[in-house]
C-alpha cells in the first residue's frame, strides 16, 4: 500500500513538473514582438517599494520617464501600464500592488483614457495585461470582469489551454527566455529615441453618445476608494497625445468626477506649450506616443506638480535608493546610446531590450 501511494505521488509530481515546463514552453516570450507582454510581469522582479505608481494603458508605459522623474525631484516610480488596459485592469492592477508592494506607495497616478471603453475589447490586449499578473484571487476577479464572451477562466489559470497550439512556433528564443523574459522596459517605461513627426491627425470618430458607460465608472469610484482606504493620495491625467482623440465631452466628465471626489485631474493636452513638447521631434509614430526625449519633457513637469501639491519626499539623499537608480539611469542612458547609434547607422532602431 506504502509502495502504491508513493508511485502515485510520484506520478503526481512529475505530470505536474511536465506539464509547467511545457506551459512555460508554450507562452509567448515578447522578445521579438509585442514586447509590451512583458510589462506587467515586470513590477515583481523590481524593489516594489515606490511612492509613485502609474496606471493607465500605452499613453502611460510609452510617455511618461521614471528616471526623469528621479533625477529632476528624486521621485521613485513604476508604471504598471498595459496596451488597451482598460479601467478595470488598472483596479485590480492596484489591488495587486498593494498586496506586493514593500512599502505603500503615497500617491497613484491614473490616466483616464481608457474610460470611453465601457466593455472588454479585444482577448490579446486582455492578455497582454492579465497573463503578467500573479495567480492569486485578485487575478482571477480582474478576468473574471475581463473575459470576452468566448474566453474562459480556466485558460488564464493555466495558459497552456490557450497557447497548446505553439508547440508549432517553437524557437530558440522560448529556450533562451524559459527560465526568465526579457527586460523590456526601466521600471514600466519602454524607451524609444527615434522620431517620427507627425504630419496628418485623422478627423475624429463620430459617436452616438459621449457619456461613460456604468462599468468604467464604477471602476474609477471603486480605484478612489481603495486608495483612501490606504491613506493614498490619487491623481487623474490625459497624456498629451494627439491621437487617438480626447473628446471635450468625456474631459468635461472627468472634470465633473475630479470636483465631486475632491481629486486634482491635468489634462496635459491643454499644456503642450508650458511641456515644450514639439510633435516634429518628441514623437516616434507621428504623435501617438512620445519618444524618449517628449518623456523625459512630460516627467518633468508631471514631477513638479506632485512636489507641489502632495507629500513625496526626494529620495536622492537616501543611499541605497540612489545606489538602485543609478543602475537604472544606466540601463536607460545606454539603450539610449545604442537605439542612436543603430538610427545614425542604419536609420531605424533595432534594439528594444534593455540590455
């Protein structure tokens, strides 16, 4: 009988040891496309212990610089941004990063474009947000409130059930990146240094109605909440991108929010000349996002709003703090230095990984 349940507990181990191998075999390791998959896993493997964090989709993880806001006002920040990370994302998000963190952070950031989205949209983006999120009971209410009618809950306990079919595509870059993905950004900020002015903006969508839908709002009530719950300071933000669109009906609502829950709201698009943002020079897909240079433009500013008006303290002085950053300013300045290189060279850049 001994022999029986040691065979059987054997056989156990090792179906469970195969089949996590081949799960992380499977699951795409965005080292050569869609490196923004790797954003979220990120925050884990950082000192999680900032005063700043940063909410929002791609007008967060591709505009705004954490080491700009480091070295202007010894700020310590992390943007837990996603492509298309809808408001709910960014909820369970900070529900996530309170349960991590080390220390509680002072303030949380959040940019409201994504409030015009009043359901799920699309399982890929969804995946890019939720597949990097640890397992845990936050995850599974964040896809619980995310899944598209044709996903299930299952598939995001366990990826294998929705990238079995890889084992097709398998290359040496899912041995290369078994153990660990690759770094893909300094602190959720994903660096690029080419330029790419903008020289059409597209006339906006024409829609039937500009009033927020229940399911954003509720979410933004609910990111309010949590945060005083926590003694948190929180902050509304538009990017000051040119497109896609901010309609002046969705500002006027989160103005209306911002006065009713007490909360300071920029829409930075009002202040594209006090930034100094030049969309010849600070863009680098023809003013979607900002490049590195418009970032670092952008943190500036955002950096001395925060000093002004909350209680973030300047952590240059504090030694172990600035030993940290001083590694990430030099991980940031050298991709930098080989991103130019490679535009001088070859005119377009190559390297996305930090290295």
């Amino acid at each position: 009988m001994k022999q029986i349940v040691i065979k059987i507990i054997t056989a156990i181990v090792a179906f469970t040891l195969v089949f996590a191998a081949l799960q992380r075999l499977l699951m795409p390791k965005y080292a050569s496309f869609a490196h923004e998959g790797n954003l979220i896993r990120e925050y884990y493997s950082s000192t999680r212990d900032q005063d700043v964090i940063i909410l929002g989709d791609c007008e967060v993880y591709a505009n705004i610089s954490p080491i700009a806001l480091w070295e202007n006002y010894g700020i310590t920040s992390f943007l837990r941004g996603s492509p298309q990370q809808l408001v709910w994302h960014s909820y369970y998000l900070l529900e996530d990063t309170l349960r991590h963190a080390r220390e509680m952070p002072r303030l949380v950031v959040f940019n409201v474009m994504a409030m015009q989205y009043a359901e799920p949209q699309y399982e890929p983006f969804n995946r890019l947000t939720l597949d990097g999120m640890r397992l845990s009971p936050t995850k599974i209410r964040a896809v619980q409130s995310s899944m598209m009618e044709d996903e299930d809950l299952l598939s995001y306990i366990f990826p294998f059930f929705r990238f079995k079919d890889n084992w097709r595509y398998v290359s040496a870059e899912d041995f290369r990146y078994f153990f660990r993905n690759p770094q893909v950004s300094i602190n959720g900020f994903m660096i690029r240094s080419d330029v790419m002015p903008v020289t059409f903006i597209p006339d906006p969508l024409r829609r039937a109605t500009y009033e927020f839908g229940e399911k954003p709002l509720y979410y933004l009530q609910r990111i309010v909440d949590l945060t005083r719950q926590h003694g948190i300071d929180l902050m509304l933000i538009k990017a000051p991108v040119l497109f896609p669109h901010w309609a002046d009906g969705w500002n006027e609502q989160i103005v209306e929010f911002a006065q009713e829950n007490d909360l300071i709201y920029i829409n930075f698009l009002e202040y594209i000349d006090e930034i100094g943002l030049d969309f010849s020079m600070h863009t680098f897909n023809a003013g979607l996002h900002l490049n590195v240079f418009g970032a670092e433009l952008l943190a500036d500013y955002l950096g001395k709003i925060i000093t002004e008006n909350f209680d973030i303290p300047d952590r240059r002085s504090f030694p172990e703090t600035a030993a940290h950053w001083a590694k990430l300013t030099e991980q940031y300045q050298r991709l930098i230095a080989i991103q130019q290189q490679e535009i001088a060279e070859t005119g377009r850049i190559q390297s996305i990984l930090i290295p």
